[in-house]
C-alpha cells in the first residue's frame, strides 16, 4: 500500500493479524511496518549492486517522520555515492568530531608515538569550531581561518602544526573513501621553520630549580628530571615504576613508547633518583607522573607558564631541557657519540652504514656521562 505519509495517517493507522507494510509517497524507498501488535517501524530500501537490502531507521513516534525521511534520504544518497551503508553507518560518522576520533584510534595513536600532540591540536583547533559539521563540506577557506587565527595570536608554528596535521587526516579520510578529495592539496606552510638554539645557562638553571622547589607535585619533580635525563617531554610524561631498577640505577623506556621504536636504558645519577625518590607513590598505579591515577600528567603549557614566571626565565620550552642536558654534557667534554646514545638518537655521529654495523650501546660511557651531568645539577640546585 502507498501513501502520503503524515503524522495524522501514522497515528490512524491500526494493527492488524498479520503485519503490514504502508510505503511512503513522498520518499520512495521509505515504508512504515505496522507489526499485528501495533509497533510502527519506519524502514528504507534500496538496492546495492545485485542485492536489495532494508535497513532499519527508527521507531514511531520514538523518531518523527521528518527525522526518519532525512535518514532514508541520506542512506539512499550513499548509495548512488557507491557506500553500503549496511557496512558503515554514515550519518554520524560524517561529522568532523567522529571522523577526527577515527583518525586518532584507527591511524594515529598505532603509528605515532606523539599521537597525543595530534589529538590535542586537531581537539582545539578543528573539532571545536566545525565538530559537528560533515567533514565533505570543510572547504579550504576553512583550514587557511583556523591558520589565519593561530598566526593572529602569534603562534605561527603552532599554524604549521595545524596545517600538518589536518593534511594527515585528510589524506586518511580519501584512503578511506570518505572523501572524494583533500580540500588542502598544495597549502603550503605559512611559516618557514627555523631550528631552535636555546639552551638554558647556568644561572637560568638555577632559577628553575629554584622555582622547582617552590612548586608542588607534578612538576617540581618532573622539570629536574627532564633535565637530569635529557628524554623527551612524553617519554618521561609517561614513565612507569615498573620499568625503573633502583638496584641498577637504570630506567627503560620500552619500544613501544620510544620515538624510535627501540627500548632504551637511561643511566639514573644520583641527583635523578634524589628527583625520584621524593615523588609520591599511589596504591595501584604504576604512573610515576600522575594526578587521576589513571593516566600521565597533562597541562604542560600551564606549568611551563608558572614555573618561567617563578623563574623569571623567558623564552623556553620544555625541549629544550633537553637541549640544555646535552649541551651540558658536551661542555663537559662527554664525546659526542655518547650524547647521541643518551638521548637516543638513530642518525647523528653514528649513522647510515656505521649505524649498521656499530651495535655497541656505549653504558659504561653513558652511565659516567650521565654521572656528571647529575653532579653539575646537584651542585646547581644547591645554589641559592
């Protein structure tokens, strides 16, 4: 039977022994079931290569006929695009909000180490502002806004960041058919990026450590060890109890959370377990950094603000702690081979065939290095 659907004939229509079927006119494909107990089911139909196949929209009047003809309109306009929607439902999933969660947990977090840096910035620059917009509609115009914004409060790596980012999502959303095309292809960075030189001088140490001691957990632990470690700001955002061997006066860092994709044992000096030891230990949480006891530490940017403002330090990052550690270490003549192993580094000294074939791991070297470095820091912090 066939008819123009509305609200009035949906509520006049009364069950039967036997279920019926009333097929709506003004969206051809779309019926409503009348179940012999007088449940009303709006379904689709469509066909898909060789196969007619249904689907389910909702139940009446738990969805209303104008929210079940938009699903049935959407169903049938995937097909003539060649998608099954029985496969993959589409309706939600073209949002930019889930599309970017896809992203994350289907390509980003199994092959980036720095996943979170994605998640972050495609959170606050992409999914804030056109989250729950179909992501075949993100024009060009668009991401040149969100660069435009980030480049107006002066943030203009940031402004790259964006542009790499959403560039890698794009060329996932057309690998994955859901769209057609990147709406990027060509953009071009706004900004030319020069490598950063800063390193902290000993007098900027000092005031750190200083600001250190005046702060509370988290970061008045984990600013000295970034330093007394020379790891990167993730790497040790996420350290385990399990993987530090007091005895051994080692950490390591498994392969799975390394930049590198190798596991890699840090020498601990004896300022870097001091560090440790005057951290707070939670019961049934391996989490050295920690305030949910669930997950790593958070809010670096926050942090970084406090502690250069109690500091009176200015123009630093948190790598370039880092920096600073190996720049340290090379002044204090450690040769440079066993910095690159320090900081774990797969090009550098040692590299391209020599790389191949030199497996030695340097850890009486490392350990003397770190050493010094530790007792360079100690006698720093005991600096008023």
């Amino acid at each position: 039977m066939r008819q123009a659907l509305t609200s009035k004939s949906l509520d006049a229509l009364k069950p039967k022994p036997k279920r019926y079927e009333v097929h709506d006119i003004y969206c051809p494909g779309m019926s409503v079931r009348v179940s012999a107990h007088g449940q009303k089911v709006f379904t689709v139909k469509f066909r898909y290569g060789l196969a007619q196949k249904r689907m389910k929209l909702g139940v009446y009047p738990r969805i209303s006929l104008a929210t079940a003809r938009e699903k049935a309109i959407d169903i049938l306009r995937q097909v003539d695009e060649g998608i099954d929607p029985t496969k993959r439902r589409r309706t939600a999933d073209m949002k930019v909000e889930c599309i970017c969660r896809e992203f994350i947990r289907l390509h980003a977090q199994p092959r980036n180490k720095s996943w979170r840096e994605a998640d972050r910035i495609l959170e606050r620059e992409f999914i804030a502002p056109f989250g729950q917009r179909d992501i075949r509609e993100i024009k060009r115009f668009d991401v040149l806004e969100m660069m435009d914004a980030a480049l107006a409060r002066g943030s203009n790596y940031q402004a790259n960041r964006i542009l790499s980012h959403i560039r890698k999502l794009f060329n996932w959303c057309v690998e994955r058919g859901i769209v057609e095309a990147s709406p990027i292809v060509g953009l071009k960075p706004p900004t030319k990026e020069i490598s950063r030189e800063r390193i902290l001088e000993d007098d900027e140490i000092v005031r750190v450590l200083r600001a250190c001691r005046n702060d509370v957990y988290p970061f008045r632990q984990f600013a000295p060890l970034l330093l007394a470690t020379a790891q990167r700001r993730g790497e040790l955002a996420e350290m385990r109890w399990g993987e530090i061997d007091f005895d051994a006066k080692t950490w390591v860092i498994p392969s799975e959370r390394s930049k590198n994709g190798k596991a890699h044992v840090v020498p601990l000096s004896a300022f870097a377990l001091a560090v440790l030891e005057d951290v707070p230990r939670f019961l049934d949480c391996d989490y050295v950094f920690t305030t949910t006891r669930k997950s790593p530490i958070s809010g670096f940017s926050k942090a970084l603000r406090r502690l250069s403002e109690g500091s009176q330090t200015t123009n630093w990052r948190w790598h370039d702690l880092r920096r600073t550690a190996a720049s340290g270490m090379a002044r204090q003549d450690v040769a440079p081979h066993v910095v690159e192993k320090i900081l774990n580094h797969v090009s550098g000294i040692i590299s391209g065939v020599a790389a191949v074939y030199n497996r030695h791991a340097y850890d009486k070297d490392k350990v003397e290095a770190m050493e010094v470095w530790g007792q360079t820091l100690e006698r720093l912090n005991g600096e008023q």
